[in-house]
C-alpha cells in the first residue's frame, strides 16, 4: 500500500469542484436535500494508481428540469446507469479514488465532447465551435441530451442557447476538470494511471437482432486507450469469477475513455459495461438479489488490477527512427 502526503485528503473528503462559481447552485432534490453536483473520494491510504469513475448514476433531478420534461420521472430515469455508484462507492475504503456524479445523465451528459449540442433543441443560434454532426448529436445523445435511451423526446419546448451553455459551465467543465486534477495527481505521484470508467447497460438491446449481452463487455476503443493487459485482466479476473465477457461490442468507449486515455504517457482509460440485469430489477430499478455480491466482485477487480507491474504501463519513449 502506499501512501504519498502530497495525494492524500482524507477518506471523508467529499466536495464539489464547482463550489464558488458565480450563479451556480446546489443541486436540489423533490424533497429539499441539497446534493452536490458531483462527488470525489479520495483514500486515506492509496494502494494503487486506478480511479473508479461513475459518471452515469446520477439521480438528483433538478425541478426545472422536470418541469421542462414532457416525460415523467420513471421513464427520465431510464437512462441512469441505476446503482452503479453504489457498487464502487466502499473502494475508496479499500485504497481507490472514487469519483460519482449526482446530477442525472439526460440533464447534461459528462460522457460527451463539452459542445456535442443539437440545434433542433435551441432557440436562437448556437457557438460556431458546437459540435452540431456527431453520430451522438444525430441519435439525440449530445451534452445536452435531446432524448432518453429508448428515444423518447424530453422536452415540451426549445430551450435557450444560454441555458444550455451554463449547464456546461457549471457542470460538465467543473467536473472534468475536478477529474483531471485527480488524474494529473494519480499520475504524477505513480508514474501511471487507470481510469476505469463504470456503467452499466440494458440486458436487452433495442434491435431485435442483436446476440444476447454478455454480463460485461470492456471497452478500450478497439486497443487504443490502454494497455493490453488490463483488458486482460479484466476479462481473466470477471471470467473467474463466473461472469461472461465481452469486448467493445455494443459499447467500446465513450468520450471519457478515448480523451483520457493515452496510453504511450502512461494514461490508461478503460470503460466496463455492467449487465443490468445480473444485480438489480430493471422494470422495478431495484437492486437485486446479487447486488452484494457483485459489489464484492468488483473490489476483487480492483485488488486484481492493482496487482498489475505498473512499470510496465509507461510513460514509454517513441523508438528512435
């Protein structure tokens, strides 16, 4: 276990990145609690260089937004990625950063370029760096998200071009800049970096011809955002363990894996996809019967992962021509 004065806050340390920006308030739930936007816990004690990250389990819905919705909160909260935070929230007592956001994924999407924006959704005209054409934008998926998982449209009405703007300015950009603090830390203090970003998926596609999901499917954008080995040991480690696994297929990664994922500097970002089905009641969004024990299986991930020899995950020099 190692423990370094420099990277070390207290296991209790919890807060908010954003606290202080001019406008910004807490988030707010029905029942008046106020949430942060986003939390991170760091460890007392660091056993390895790996941060868990959840950044799709947020359920904290702001009032003006569900009054915005032409849907209801049920069918909102289909897109939550439901209990994931929860699974890794005790690896921080076990030597690992974990990092959880709290505002919900169809406000604003962390997950996305920080302008992944969709004109249709907008009046007046958006900034001429948005990212208008993605594949993202396209299917409704953008930062701002025009429609929830299985397509339906959420809001009634257009919103402003400035409403959009501050949610990514008082959510999306505090937060990647809280994780890549984290991120520069981790790395600077071990050499190297894991990022393992958690989710969690549907048992059932939407195309009917799509092959049974496996109970995990590990994304590394086709061998691009890490080291082999730790796709390896993820598979070795889950297979043992009883599970089926996949490989970026339906899901390879996402913006946080590709953009914090370098691996020739030692930044490795690797995406774990969770079967819903195999720890809660999906109709229900309940936890199910498994839920400890998966909990459990993913502290022995993390404990296989940092037994990886980091010295072999960089930072490598370019050969020489």
């Amino acid at each position: 276990m190692v423990t370094h004065k420099s990277c070390v806050f207290p296991a209790e340390s919890i807060y908010s990145e954003n606290r202080g920006h001019e406008g910004w308030r807490p988030m707010t739930k029905l029942n008046g609690e106020q949430s942060p936007p986003f939390e991170v816990m760091e460890p007392a004690e660091w056993r390895a260089p790996i941060i868990f990250n959840s950044p799709h389990s947020g359920s904290v819905y702001p009032y003006d937004f569900l009054t915005a919705s032409r849907i209801d909160l049920p069918t909102l909260r289909r897109s939550e990625d439901s209990f994931m935070d929860e699974l890794i929230s005790g690896l921080s007592s076990r030597g690992y950063p974990v990092v959880r956001v709290n505002f919900p994924r169809s406000y604003v999407d962390v997950n996305r370029e920080p302008y992944e924006l969709d004109p249709r959704m907008f009046s007046g005209r958006l900034p001429s760096f948005a990212n208008t054409r993605s594949m993202r934008v396209a299917g409704g998926l953008g930062t701002i998200p025009r429609v929830v998982g299985d397509g339906q449209e959420i809001y009634r009405e257009r919103l402003s071009v400035d409403d959009a703007l501050g949610r990514i300015e008082a959510l999306y950009k505090p937060y990647h800049r809280a994780l890549r603090r984290l991120i520069n830390k981790v790395h600077q203090t071990f050499g190297a970096v894991i990022v393992v970003d958690c989710h969690s998926m549907p048992s059932i596609g939407v195309s009917r011809d799509e092959p049974r999901r496996p109970d995990v499917v590990i994304g590394d954008r086709y061998g691009t955002s890490c080291a082999p080995l730790l796709p390896d040991m993820v598979e070795i480690t889950m297979s043992r363990l009883g599970y089926s696994v996949g490989r970026n297929k339906p899901y390879a990664g996402g913006f946080i894996t590709e953009h914090y994922g370098n691996p020739a500097s030692g930044l490795h970002a690797i995406q774990l996809e969770l079967n819903r089905a195999i720890y809660m009641d999906e109709r229900r969004r309940e936890r199910g019967p498994r839920f400890a024990q998966v909990a459990a299986d993913f502290a022995a991930l993390a404990d296989a992962l940092a037994s990886v020899p980091f010295g072999d995950l960089g930072p490598f020099q370019a050969a020489a021509e």
